[in-house]
C-alpha cells in the first residue's frame, strides 16, 4: 500500500508513534485492525461544533477585522 501523507503530518506521527515505540507503518496496521475487528472505525467520527461562547468570540473577532478593514 502505497499513502501520500503531507511531509509535516509525516514528520508529527513518526515522531508521535516513536514514542510508543512504533513506526508508521506499525500504526497503521493497529488502525487497519482494529476497524476490521470493529467492523468500521476505530474511533467515533465527529464534526467539530464549537460552543456558544466560542461562537461569540468568532463573531466578535469577525466584527473586528471587518471594522479594522
């Protein structure tokens, strides 16, 4: 299996599964695994939902580049 991985993510998971004493090529085999045992995702997938306040925040930082523009 051949997998194009932006160089920066490469460099952060090789150095992230170092640290268990894995490589790469290790993780994804655990990940290939364990959703084959799961029959699906390893994990929960989810889309990001910021809270009210980081809502507000956003806006309020929005209002300020557009007035500063």
């Amino acid at each position: 299996m051949n997998l194009r991985i932006e160089p920066e993510v490469k460099t952060n998971a090789e150095e992230l599964f170092a640290s268990f004493g894995l490589t790469v090529t290790d993780a994804v085999n655990v990940f290939l695994r364990q959703s084959l045992m799961r029959g699906g995702f390893p994990f929960e997938i989810v889309r990001y939902q910021s809270n009210t306040v980081t809502q507000a925040v956003i806006a309020k930082s929005d209002e300020r580049e557009v007035f500063h523009e």
